[in-house]
C-alpha cells in the first residue's frame, strides 16, 4: 500500500497534557512544501465575543540553520 502523502496538510488534536493556562489548548503538526513544523493552538474570545483559535508555529529542526561567520578574518581578536 502506497504511504499517505502529508505535504501542505497537519493535524490538531486536544492537548491533554495542558498543566497551565498559557499552555496551548491544541498541538499537531504541520507541513508546509515539505517542511515539518509543530503546531500550537488556543481557544481565545475576542473582544466582540467571537470565539476564535490562535496559533503558532515552530520548525521541527531548529538546528538547520548554518553558523554565523565572522565578517571579517582576525588572529587574536585583533583584525589583520
């Protein structure tokens, strides 16, 4: 059977691991072009009285980003 492709889709479920308020009522995944991302969500009221649902998203691999480089070359601190 082939696999389920998940590209641009995710997935809510109840957070029943919420210990306090500011913890997200919902969390899930998302995919966006192939990107993992985790996804965070919190039954809110606004104002007028709408409910409405906030998220937030955050990568899956924080650590993909390359480190930075000096701007320019220096032996002990000190440039040449």
């Amino acid at each position: 059977m082939p696999e389920y492709d998940n590209t641009n889709s995710g997935v809510f479920f109840v957070n029943d691991r919420k210990q306090k308020e500011t913890h997200p009522d919902y969390t899930g995944k998302l995919n966006v072009e192939g990107k993992e991302f985790y996804l965070k969500g919190w039954k809110k009221t606004a104002k007028s009285g709408a409910n409405f649902l906030s998220v937030a998203i955050d990568p899956v691999d924080k650590g993909g980003a390359a480190p930075k480089q000096p701007t320019s070359p220096t032996i002990d601190n000190e440039p040449f």
